[in-house]
C-alpha cells in the first residue's frame, strides 16, 4: 500500500548537518513572534540516589506526543492531499480544535513549531525518545534527528485521522543515540495476532544493546492508543494494550532480554477510574482498565511517574495531586488536563533516580497548551535510569 506519510519530497531548505540544525533552531527561537516566549521552564524531582558508579549505565528517557502536523493545520492553507486521494470523505482543517489559542498562525505553524519541538527534545538531552503523532518522519524528523545523533524506526499509521484532513499519516517511533546503543532487532507495524484475531494497534518495538560496557538487551516499545474518555474506547485501549503486551512478552524472550523491558507512550487514558457528577452527586462513569492491566501483566513493572489510581482518587478533583501531562482547552470539548501519557520500567533491572516534572501550573498561559511557549498539547515526560 502506498504510504502518503513517504510522498513528503525532502526540503531543499532543510538543515544538512547538526551544526545546520542547531542554527535553525536558535533562528525560530529568536524570530520575532517568538523571541520573548522561550519554552516552559522545568526542573528534576530527585526520586532516589544513583546506584551505579559509571555514567556509561545511566539512561535518559523521554516520551512526547508531538501533535501531528495534519491535526493541527491552518484551515486556509491547501492540504498536500486535498483532492481526497487517501480519504474520500476529507474535511477541512481546523486548527485541530485549538480554537482558544491567541494567534494560531504563529502558535500552530508547522514550519516553525517543528524546530521547537526539536528544541525541546534537545535541551533535556534523551539517550532514547518515544514519539507520537509524527507526520513528518521522512522529510523531517527522521533525517534531522540521525544529524543530531539519532538513529529511530517508525510505524506509520494506517488509519490516521489527518489523512481526512489531506494531510501525511502519522505515525509513531522509537529515537536512541546511535553512539551508545547497537539496534539488534526491530517490529514496526500496525496490527498484532491475539487470541486467533487481528487486533489494531500502531506500534514499534526495538531491542538495543549498550556500547558503553558488556550489558545485556533490552526491549523498548511505544504505542498510541484508541483515543478519547468513553467506557467503550477504554475496552478497545485495554485489548490494545493487552495484545501489545503479548507481543513484547514473546519479542523479549526471543532475544533474551527477559524483562529488561522499557514501555513507552501516550495511552490517551487515565490510571484512575473516571467519575462524573449529576445532580450534585459524583458517580462513576466506567473504569480503568487499560493502565491497571499493564501493572497486572508485569508483577515488577513501575510508572516513572507517580500515578493516582482508583481507590486514591475518591471524591478528588484537583487534577494537581499527580503529575499531568496533557492540558488544553477546546470551545467544543472545554479544558481537560489529564496524566494520559506513560514511561514503564522494570524496576528488577531499571532504577529511576529522577523525572522532570511538568512547568508549574501558575505559568502556563491562559489558553494552555499548545501555546506561545511550548510547540506541542502533551508535555514531553523525562525520566533517567540506572541499569542495575
């Protein structure tokens, strides 16, 4: 099937080495409409001391939604696929909802908003990046990234909501630093056998072996799963997930990386069950049971950042006592601020010394996010482990 996400033809203008990159980068941070909005200030929660001695075993590790260019696109603007090719049904674009943000044209414009996103990725410095929504893997984000030292697989979605837009299909990928990890095996696909059916889920899934000193495999995965908050599309993100997990149990023991095994992604969940109020009274609206199956499955397995699960969560609204990770406000849907996106770990082989928190409540803009200050609607999630 012809890929529209592999039509991109490459940019004459884009960057050619890192030196390149690094300059355009310093271009858009400094341009005018932007250069008195730097990115959110963030600082590192210190989890616990380190426990290995050589740097060489510590990794850092950041998962980002990037907000897919095709859903998020200027309405005036023609799509590179407006004659419908790749959906009859295509729509017009609108600004993917985004109607509460000051300005559109500078906040969501693609051309620039794709340097601040690689700004982002590269003040945190990640050894090994899992992203979303990446529409613009082949004529962007994969050859940038490979100058900035990053080699990456993607998997390109097959049933992308910005193909009705005209727009590339994203897709998701996994990112590592081609100078401290050797790729020994990867899967980039759409679809995982279980039970005996095809199950949907767009996925990639890599086994990297360290450089730096005589360690064993391990296997990082990430995914994106069916969105939105109903009880229905959290049955369809717990089958999801619960294939996935079947296919990452299997690849892992093929190549003896037992349960050495990093999880990665935007699961468009909560780890908590979902209430609602109606007259007066909160009632519970459905389950979780997507991110409680993860845990079930993996009796060592951990959240680098700390989660609210159900029976916390009683009678709690104030969505600050954990960490969010998405937070935006749309006329059609109002504001919604949600921990909807996940780092898993192995806490028998990995040990996570700290994570960088989310930019302080009080700072960020009225209409949240995407903004003036940050290029994406989820906040890049970091976390630094010790291989033990």
């Amino acid at each position: 099937m012809l890929r529209p996400s592999s039509l991109a033809d490459a940019d004459p203008d884009a960057p050619k080495n890192k030196e390149e990159v690094l300059a355009r980068i310093r271009e858009v941070r400094d341009s005018p409409g932007l250069k008195d909005y730097p990115l959110y200030s963030r600082s590192w929660k210190e989890l616990c001391p380190t426990v290995v001695n050589e740097a060489s075993r510590r990794i850092r590790v950041m998962q980002f939604n990037l907000l897919a260019e095709g859903l998020s696109q200027d309405p005036d603007i023609q799509a590179p696929f407006h004659d419908g090719r790749f959906d009859k049904k295509s729509v017009k674009s609108t600004w993917g909802g985004f109607d509460s943000i000051r300005e559109p044209e500078i906040v969501l414009n693609f051309s620039t908003r794709k340097y601040r996103i690689l700004e982002e990725i590269l003040r945190h410095g990640p050894d090994i990046i899992a992203l979303q929504e990446v529409d613009r893997y082949h004529d962007f984000f994969g050859p940038l990234l490979n100058h900035l030292g990053y080699d990456s697989r993607w998997s390109c979605k097959l049933d992308s909501p910005s193909l009705k837009f005209g727009y590339f299909s994203d897709g998701v990928s996994i990112c590592w630093r081609k100078d401290r990890f050797d790729l020994i095996d990867d899967v980039t696909d759409n679809e995982v056998e279980f039970e005996g059916k095809q199950v949907n889920v767009n996925h990639v899934l890599i086994t990297l072996k360290p450089k730096d000193w005589a360690g064993d495999p391990f296997v990082c995965v990430t995914t994106h799963l069916k969105a939105k908050a109903t009880a229905e599309n959290e049955q369809i993100r717990s089958k999801q997930i619960t294939a996935l997990l079947t296919k990452v149990t299997g690849f892992a023991k093929e190549h003896n990386a037992g349960e050495r095994i990093l999880l990665c992604g935007d699961f468009n969940c909560d780890p908590f069950d979902i209430c609602k109020t109606e007259g007066g009274q909160r009632e519970l609206d459905y389950k979780a049971i997507c991110v409680p199956h993860i845990e079930d499955s993996f009796p060592n397995i951990c959240s680098a950042y700390p989660l609210m699960h159900a029976a916390q969560n009683a009678g709690v609204e104030e969505t600050d006592k954990w960490l969010w990770t998405t937070w935006k406000r749309r006329t059609e849907s109002g504001e919604i601020k949600h921990s909807i996106d996940y780092i898993y770990y192995d806490k028998n082989n990995f040990k996570c010394t700290q994570i960088l928190l989310p930019p302080d409540s009080e700072s960020v803009l009225e209409h949240r996010l995407p903004c003036y200050k940050y290029p994406s609607d989820h906040i890049s999630i970091v976390a630094d482990f010790d291989f033990i």
